[in-house]
C-alpha cells in the first residue's frame, strides 16, 4: 500500500494542465465495442480506472495499441465472448465500476451482456436498477445470480421504445443509450443525463453512423442503425481535475494557471468557487488563480442567509467537487452548508479534517457545515487513510495547506482518478513524496 508524505505550507507557482476527462474515458472505451472498425481516442489519462478498463478490452479480444502518451487505437473486430462466462472476468469486472457500461454494447452487437456487481469507491449504495430497466425496455431479458452477484442480459433483437428514466444516472443514460443505436425503429430517452462527457459519446456515435438528437438536453432521440464505422475522438480535459486545482490555489495562497480548461464545459464550477471568494479569472481557454493573500470570503445568501452549495444533475454542481468545496472552506471568512444529496457516504471523511482542526458540524450523512478559519489557524499535519478518489485529494489538498508533514494512506485510491499526481503538484512547487 502506498503512502504520501507532504511537507504542508508551501506556496504553489506556475501553471498545471488537466489530464483527460475520467468519466469521459470509461463511457467512450467501452464504446470501441459497438463496431469491427478501427476507433482512435486521444487525450486518455494515464489513471488505473482507465487502465484496467482498457486491460478489460484486451482479454475481451479488442485490438489495443498505443500510438502516442494518451493516444490509442481500439479495433473489436475478434471479441472473445468466452471470456465473458468465465471466472477471471468476475474476478476483473469487479475491479472498477466503470465496466458496467460494456454491457450496453456488447447486447447491441452481439445479443448478450454480462457483468458481475461492479467495484468502485466506497461512497454508498449506488444503484444499478436505471441500467438494466432501461435495456429491458428495449426487449432484453435480465438475469442475475445472487450466489454470485452476476448480472446478464440477452436479446436477439433490440427494438426501439420511449422510456422516462427514474434518475438521471450519467453512466445509465450511457449504457441505454450505447444499446438504443443499434436497436430497431426509434427510442427516446427522457430525463436522460446531460453532462459535456455525455455530449462527446452522443457526438462521437453520431460521427460513426448513429442517428441521435436532442444532444445536450435531457431528450435524447435515437433512430437505430444496422452498424456503426470507425472514428478519431478526442476527451475532453477532467472538470473534476480542473476544480481540484482551484481548491488547492486557494488553499495554498497559490497564484496558479490551469491551461486548456475547455471553459464552455465547465458549467457552474468557476461561479461556485467564486461563491466561496475565490478569485476565478478567464484567460483565453485557461484559469488564472491569483495568490490569496488576503484570504477569500463566503457570500450569503441576498436574504442573509448562510450559503448553501448542494450537488444536482448536469447542468447543476457535480457531487464529485462537493469534497473539494468543503475543504477549501475550512480556511474561509464566514460560513457554508454543503448538502451532498446523491451519496450518503461521502462526508465521511470530514473527521480526518476535525483532526486537523477544522470547524465542521456533521449534520447527517448529508449535510456538514463549516465554519471557515479565515487563516488564523492554520490546519494541522496528522496522519490520514484515503477512503475515495475525490475525498483523498481533498485530504491532500489539506495536507498541502497545514502546518507541519503529513501522510496519506492508501493513495491507490487517488491514483484511481489522478495521473501522476505527485510529480506534477512537485513541478509546480509542492514537497510531496510518494513512499512504497
């Protein structure tokens, strides 16, 4: 098990790029699965959730070769279905939560899917009901194994239909959709995700032959195909990795630049940081972070109520940065209420904060509110376990601001979602150190 060891208190300078969009990745890889033709996907992160899915492809028989750093090419022309029966892949389908989305594909092109109940961060229960209602609405049959918590479903033919989803789930309105273009006649999804990631698969699908509409609402319309052909696609960069860097400018009285940040898919993130005080500059397609200095302040409400910043469906906040928020506030002037509505784990982390000193009430598995420091007590160094990818890089942002050396456990989980992170918090200033 690896372990960071940070230095805190360090100002940060200069300037860090985002890596590949995560989210993004896991839904576009497993579309390579939908056509014989050669697919290439540039801007892939280097992260282990992305790396074992693209270990998953290749036993599944894909094609996989690395053409350039983030740069691959997929061809699905000789898929081993075997594989999907045997006892290694629910050993390997566990391992990331991501895999679930190869199901949509594979009952598409070849009349069967399988999955056993994926893996993933420990943030509570995350359902899988979205998926398969929506793929037995278009004709498959479903089966599961509660002995072996394996999941299939097999159809000779899909057939196009209307259905309102029960919650707008991003990788259910993915896998749905990923199966609906090669159904027969027309679907409609409603109340589908809408996220930018979801764009670039509806956009990267209709460049290889589908037919969908209604791209960036919560209608998509798919008219099915009888196969799709190859294409170039290009990720986005991560918004989650975009917000982080915000956090840690502030955090850290850093003045930083995040290049490329692709601004017109970064919905409500820079006005959300601005709510906290933070300073969020449009330079270009880049962010400006000036050094804080003089600390940030929490706007209130126009009532004068104390702010309150909640996690909603796209185009409302992602809960993924809800972590990042509520660390960044500990050091605020004034008060905020986080509202985590999605996931009733994910606040769990706040004690390792308490420790460092940090002003949190936790209201409920929910709700925490903090009270900001306005820097006139620094966080504490302390010894910590990441429990997740988004809240172990809050710890390490933290980590990154306190006072004295700290260590995080269990970085895996940060490596989950975060190409080479330390090297890269190094080459703009940060004594981190990674320790095998």
């Amino acid at each position: 098990m690896g372990t960071f060891k940070i230095e805190g208190g360090h100002q940060l300078k200069g300037s860090i790029q985002p890596q590949g969009a995560k989210n993004e990745a896991l839904q576009i890889l497993c579309a390579v699965l939908l056509t014989p033709e050669l697919v290439t996907i540039n801007n892939i992160p280097d992260i282990v959730d992305v790396n074992k899915l693209i270990a998953l492809l290749k036993k599944l028989g894909v094609k996989v070769e690395k053409l350039a750093k983030g740069s691959y090419s997929f061809q699905a022309d000789e898929v081993n279905l075997k594989y999907l029966e045997s006892d290694e892949f629910k050993i390997d389908g566990r391992g990331l939560r991501g895999s679930i989305m190869i199901v949509g594909p594979l009952l598409a092109r070849f009349g069967k899917g399988y999955i056993p109940k994926p893996g993933g961060d420990k943030i509570g229960r995350r359902r899988l009901d979205t998926h398969f209602e929506g793929l037995i609405k278009l004709g498959a049959k479903f089966g599961y194994s509660r002995e072996e918590q394996f999941y299939g479903v097999e159809a000779e033919k899909l057939k196009g239909t209307y259905m309102l989803l029960e919650e707008a789930s991003v990788t259910g309105t993915a896998n749905i959709l990923m199966a609906a273009v090669l159904a027969e006649g027309q679907t409609t999804i409603y109340n589908a995700a809408c996220e930018p990631y979801l764009q670039q698969l509806c956009k990267m699908l209709n460049r290889m032959g589908a037919k969908i509409s209604g791209v960036g609402s919560n209608m998509l319309i798919i008219d099915g195909v009888d196969s799709l052909g190859g294409t170039n696609h290009t990720m986005l960069p991560d918004m989650i990795e975009i917000g982080s860097w915000i956090g840690l400018a502030a955090m850290t009285k850093s003045e930083l630049t995040i290049t490329n940040v692709s601004w017109n898919d970064l919905g409500l993130i820079p006005e959300t940081f601005r709510k906290l005080g933070i300073t969020v500059e449009k330079q270009g397609d880049n962010i400006h972070i000036p050094a804080h200095t003089d600390g940030y302040e929490i706007q209130s409400f126009i009532d004068g109520s104390i702010l309150t910043i909640s996690d909603a469906p796209w185009p409302g906040f992602t809960p993924d940065l809800l972590s990042i928020i509520l660390v960044v506030a500990t050091q605020a002037r004034g008060s905020v209420l986080v509202h985590q509505k999605m996931f009733e784990s994910r606040l769990f982390f706040v004690d390792k904060l308490i420790d460092m000193g940090a002003k949190i009430i936790l209201c409920d598995p929910h709700r925490a509110t903090v009270i900001g420091h306005d820097y006139k007590s620094t966080l504490k160094a302390t010894t910590m376990t990441s429990p997740d990818i988004r809240a172990g890089v809050s710890l390490l942002i933290a980590a990154l601001s306190a006072k004295g050396t700290s260590t995080i456990q269990n970085i895996e989980q940060i490596d989950r979602g975060y190409e080479n992170i330390d090297e890269r918090l190094r080459a703009i200033g940060a004594h981190i150190e990674r320790i095998d």
